[in-house]
C-alpha cells in the first residue's frame, strides 16, 4: 500500500469510527479490516510523519465528518465515534508529535462540580474535544474546586469546562470561578460551562467566558476562546 | 394462492386482548340471542326473501319491514363461510394489501366524506406598536369540491404512513348530478393515488359504471376480481338494528359483482345503541353478523371485512363523541370479535373532535392512534386529518397525523427480545464497560440507518413557541410540488370514452 492510499484508509476509518479492527464501521466492507489504530501503526513504519498524519488524514477525515454532520447525513453518535478514532490515533500520535516541535490545539480541564455524578454530557465533549485536537484533561465527576485549582496550578491550561446536570449543584460552578478568582487565577484561564439546566443568562451571571448547548457547541466555543488568548 | 409477504405490510402486532375468552364468547352468544329473539327490523325485501329462505323467523310490522329474527346455527354457518384472507388491490402493485384475519396486522388510511375541507394560509400578526411579527395559522372551510378531493388523494399519496385512501371529502359540485357523483369520486381517487381506493356508493345505478372504471384500471374483468383496485363501504345497519333497503341493496349486488365490500355498523353509544360497552358491543356484533350473514346468503365465500364504527355521544347535544375512552374500548372489543370469526377487521381511530388542529385535536387522536391498534385490526380508517366528529377534512391534520401514525407503528412493532438480542447487548455492555466513558452512542449508528430507532418528532419546534401545525402546513405544500402519480394517458382516455358523466376539470391530460 502507498503512503498517500494508506493516509486515504486512516481518513475513511475516521469517518466511519473505527478505532481499532474490531470495531464495525458503517459500511460492512470494512469489518475486520485494520481500523485506525492499526493503520497510524502502520504509516509511523513505513516512515510517514506524525503531522502528515494528523493533517493529512486525522484532520480532514474529521472535517468530512462535520460536513456530514451539517447536512443531516452524520448524527452525534457518528461525530463521537468519528472522534473517538482520532483520539486513539492521537495517543499513538502525541509523542512524536511532541518530539517534533507540533503542539495539541490546547489544553482542555474538564470536571463535573462537587455534588453531581453525571458525567456522560462531560465525557461527549471530552472525546469531541479530543477529536478536535485538544489535549484533554478529565478529572471525572463530584469534583470539588480544590482539586480543579490544583490540576490548573499544575499544569498551564487554556481551558477550564465545567459540567452539571442537576440545579441543586449548578451553583457549584459560581463557587469555583469565585475560589479562581481569590486565588489569583481567574484572568489566567477562560472558562466555559454546560449542562441542561444551565442557559446562557447563567453563565453570564457566574462570570463564565461562554455557555455551550451541547457538545458541538463546545467544540465551537473552544476554538473561538483559544484563538482569543 | 395470494401471497402475503407482497403489498404494504403495515406493522404486525402482539395484539392487547380488551376481553378474555370468555367475554368474546359471552358477547358472541349475546349477539345470536339478540338476533334471535329481538331480531332486526329488514326494509329490503330481497334480503328478508333470502334471510326467510334460509330459515330465518319473518314477521310483518307495521310500517311495512319484516322482523328477523335468526337462528344461530345459520349466522355462524354463514360466518363459517366468510374468507379469513381478503386482498384489496391497488394501482401500484407494492401498495396492495392482504388481509389476513389470522395475522393482526395493521394498516392505517383515510375515511371518510367529510363535508368541508378545512384550508389554511400563515399570516404575521404584530402587536399594536410592535416589530415583531408573529405567524399563527388561518382557517378557510371550503366546501368539499371534486378538485378538493383530486388534491387530497394527491397529498394522500406522498403519505408514507398511509396505506389505503378512502375519499376524504364529499364532493358537493353543483354541476355534478347526483348519480354522477360516485363516477367522479372514484376517477378523483384512483387518478391521484395508486394505493388501494374505497369509498361508499351514492347512487346503486353507479355501481357497474364504478365497476367498468375499475376494469379498466386493472386491465379486465378478471384481472380487476384478482388486483380489487377498488372496493366498497356500505353500512347496511341504521342503528338499533335496522337494515335500510338502499344500503342493503347495495351491498347485496356488489357481492353479487364479486368484489370487496365492508359490512359496517356505526351505531352511537348513549343514542342509537346502550352507552355500555357489554351493550354497545353486543349490538354493534349483532349488526355485523346479521350484514355478512346476507352477504355469504347473496354468495358463499363472498369477501367481506367486519366493519366496526362504534362511537359515544356526547352528553350535552348528543353528537359524536369520538375522544373519549369509551370510543377506544368500543372499538377494541370490536377488534377481537372480528378475529373471533376469523374476519379480517375494518376498524375505526384516529378522529378529533377539535374544530382545527392543535393541541386539542392531537390529544383525541392519540388515545385512539394508540390504543386501538394495538388490539391488531387489519384496517384502521378515519386515521388522516379527520376533525370536528368527521365533517372536516384538514390535509395540514392529515400531514400532522402521518408522523404520529409512524411513531405509531414503530411503537406497535414486536418486542425483538429473545436469546440472540439479548446476548449480543451483553456483548455491547461488557465492551462499553471497558472504555473510560461508557457511552453506547456508536452502537446506535447503525440502527439510526435502518430505520429501527425512530427520529425525533418530525414537526418538533425549538423555540418558546410551538409551530408544528405551521411545519406541518409547510410540508403539506412541499408534499403537494412532487410529481402526481395520475393515470395513463390512454387509461384516462378510454375511462373518459366508456364512463359517462365524468366531469372535465379532472381531467390531467385535457
């Protein structure tokens, strides 16, 4: 197989969401064909750079897949499994591509506040983020505003996105922007929030930078509030 | 032999059982007494002739009818020799239906003769000093016309839910005499729609230049006996127990013509029939039974469906009441006596009583779109844009009903349980279990695909306002732009040449 047909098939795995051989795509021509995975193995062998594999198949796979998206063609489940791919194929990918000098698109915390335990709108925008290229940090759920100053003193982050599902812990979020802002840390970091009881007119009152409806929403909020800082 | 698995298929059901069986027998044995001692009152005389020949008990009343009253042996006999298996055809060979009394599989259509046909355009309303336009819909009821219907069959053709047309407005042409009505209104039907086309007949005269029509649609006398691309109504009993001589007769000679016939009852709960359910299903029984009893005495084996209308009246001006639970539970028993003998059923659901759609309107269809279905009746009219107790037709409702009738019948679909479903979830729980975040959205992609998970409401709106009735206006116009499905040039030609009395104006080619 030639480097340009071989970054052709990583492209088509993304699109149709499969992270490794076992996984089935949507088309059953490819069931137990290599998916991703095996594939970015596969071109790191046979000498293809890590970025031409980022932008040369991970990136435009994606990009196929919002367009699919943007018409109807593509629901949610597919851009997740789209993203999913990517973010395999970025594990294999990120030491070389650090080695190399080329960075993620940005850091990304995510937590779900002290008090609640629903994490799967949290985990979407995770894997949507990662597919998109950021370097995701989850800290998982009921996690309180210590723990979220300490991961941000830490490591330098761009993004901080807190999720909630219940009203009775929503107004957890107000209390980690005001311990950030005691802290000193507040300027430092944009912070976006989300969760279904939440609304835009919320996060302006908490002193969020942005509200996202869902996870493509936050994909969206993210790229604007990395390319503002 | 017909094969089943041809035509549309609508959705086959684990049918709800209203009555165990001893209540079915219980209604059965109080609808053979009913006939047996109270009887019928029978203004046909050829069907009294029959009914006495056969070994009915006849008496003269004095307003000229004859009392029948039936031994049981004979109405069972006759149910005997009604066929299980009843095929409606259609223009377009996919569209036919089989209906298979044993098989509670169901099909929605339309139904039926509503004397206005409810029009509608959006207007912007602004608030007195205000920018902000507001769009709300406006009503226009039209008097049901030939071009109305022509338009309505269009429509009921782009339905994918909709699987049988009954004609959905009267036609009240002034220019269109009385025994040129029937003609008109089966050409307006079958030109516009290629699904199975029923209706009543106005005039007994029309019959056989309705039938000719037919013939040349299918391509001949046998062909049209083997592909019915039409079929009739005829709701032989006026309720309590009354068998008029005109529908009678009508229905006695299309039997005698060999092609499909309904034998219907429609009597009211609390006016023409006991508000009860044990009264209201035990005579509406005694009414079917006695119709196909002379149905199979005009001809043994003649098709026939078991055609149950039962609604309730209303307490305050004793009109039709058709969102009430009781139409429901009426209309369920009636389901199961048909299969009781083995009949395929032609069942009733889906009518508001609102004036207009909304939320009024979507609240009475529901409990009936729902309920009665899932008893299994092979044959579900009155199912599209029927409002305000079936005087109106609106196409926007009949638009607004596809969608739920197709949530409907994915509800109504049979559990898919069983050792293979389930093992391959546990497949799936056990590989999501090992991801980090345990989400089964990928396993979900491919049934989006195949169409075994159902989309969000077809109509939904998003804003603090609810449109569906405006979406709904505006895919009834989109549905309207598609190509129409009309005839063969030649075929309209030769019907024109051979039908008398059809009127210009529905002419496509003319």
């Amino acid at each position: 197989m030639g480097k340009d047909e071989l970054l052709a098939r990583i492209e088509i795995n993304v699109i149709q969401g499969r992270r490794n051989g076992e996984d089935e795509g949507l088309d059953e021509d490819l069931a137990g064909t290599p998916g991703v995975s095996e594939l970015v193995e596969q071109a790191l062998e046979e000498g293809i750079k890590a970025k031409n594999i980022l932008l040369g198949a991970l990136s435009t796979g994606m990009n196929q897949v919002g367009d699919k998206y943007e018409s109807g063609e593509y629901f949610l489940p597919d851009m997740l499994t789209a993203a999913e791919a990517v973010g395999a194929a970025m594990e294999i990918l990120e030491p070389h591509l650090l080695s190399s000098g080329v960075e993620s698109k940005g850091r990304v915390v995510l937590a779900t506040v002290k008090g609640d335990l629903h994490d799967i709108g949290k985990n979407i925008v995770g894997l949507m983020l990662k597919g998109a290229g950021y370097d995701v940090v989850d800290l998982g759920a009921d996690v309180d505003s210590g723990m979220i100053i300490e991961e941000l003193k830490r490591n330098d982050s761009d993004l901080l996105g807190l999720s909630a599902l219940l009203t009775t812990t929503m107004a957890e979020m107000g209390k980690v922007l005001g311990d950030l802002d005691r802290e000193g840390m507040r300027d430092g970091i944009r912070i976006m929030v989300g969760g279904a009881p939440l609304s835009e007119q919320f996060a302006e009152e908490i002193g969020a930078d942005a509200y996202g409806r869902d996870a493509i929403a936050a994909v969206k909020i993210a790229d604007s509030l990395v390319s503002d800082t | 032999m017909i094969d089943t698995t041809v035509g549309r298929q609508g959705v086959l059901v684990d049918p709800v059982r209203r009555l165990d069986e001893g209540q079915v027998q219980a209604v059965h044995e109080a609808s053979l007494r009913i006939l047996g001692d109270i009887g019928i009152l029978c203004y046909n005389r050829e069907a009294s002739a029959l009914y006495g020949g056969a070994g009915c008990l006849l008496s003269e009343e004095p307003d000229g009818s004859s009392r029948v009253k039936f031994p049981p042996d004979l109405v069972e006999d006759c149910l005997a020799n009604a066929p299980s298996r009843v095929v409606l055809g259609a223009r377009e060979p996919d569209n036919m239906l089989v209906l298979e009394a044993e098989e509670p599989r169901v099909r929605f259509g339309s139904g039926s003769e509503a004397n206005i046909y409810l029009d509608m355009h959006m207007e912007e309303f602004r608030r007195v000093g205000g920018e902000e336009a507001i769009r709300h819909p406006v009503y226009e009821r039209r008097r049901g016309s030939v071009e109305l219907l022509c338009q309505a069959a269009r429509l009921c053709q782009q339905l994918e839910n909709l699987d049988f047309f009954i004609r959905t407005v009267n036609i009240q042409d002034t220019d269109i005499a009385e025994e040129d009505k029937d003609a008109n209104k089966f050409f307006a039907s079958l030109n516009n729609i290629d699904k199975h086309v029923m209706a009543g007949l106005t005039a007994l005269e029309s019959l056989d230049k309705v039938i000719r029509m037919g013939e040349i649609i299918a391509g001949g006398e046998e062909e049209l006996r083997s592909n019915p691309v039409l079929s009739f109504i005829t709701c032989v009993a006026k309720s309590p127990l009354q068998f008029v001589d005109d529908t009678a007769q009508k229905m006695m000679e299309i039997v005698k013509r060999g092609l499909p016939v309904v034998v219907s009852s429609s009597p009211q709960g609390g006016s023409t029939a006991p508000i009860t359910e044990a009264g209201m299903v035990s005579q509406i029984n005694a009414e079917i039974i006695a119709g196909i009893t002379l149905s199979q005495l005009v001809r043994a084996g003649a098709p026939v469906l078991y055609g149950s209308v039962p609604v309730r009246a209303r307490m305050d001006d004793l009109n039709d009441l058709y969102g009430a639970p009781e139409f429901c539970q009426y209309n369920m028993d009636c389901v199961q006596m048909a299969r009781f003998y083995h009949l395929p059923c032609y069942s009733t659901a889906g009518v508001g009583d609102a004036v207009v759609p909304g939320v009024q309107a979507t609240v009475e269809k529901l409990l009936s779109h729902v309920s009665i279905p899932m008893s299994g009746a092979q044959y579900v009219h009155y199912a599209f844009g029927l409002l305000e107790k079936t005087n109106v037709f609106s196409p926007d409702q009949a638009v607004l009903d596809d969608a739920l009738i197709g949530a409907v019948k994915h509800m109504l679909v049979k559990s898919q349980i069983d050792r293979r479903t389930l093992d391959e979830a546990y497949s799936q729980i056990e590989r999501v279990m090992d991801t980090p975040h345990k989400l089964y959205a990928r396993y979900a992609r491919k049934g989006i695909r195949s169409g075994e998970i159902f989309p969000p409401y077809f109509f939904e709106t998003r804003e603090d306002v609810d449109i569906a009735v405006l979406n709904a206006h505006e895919r009834r116009l989109e549905l309207l732009e598609r190509e129409p499905h009309y005839l063969g040039e030649d075929v309209v030609n030769t019907i024109y040449d051979e039908v008398p009395g059809l009127v210009g104006r529905i002419n496509p080619y003319s």
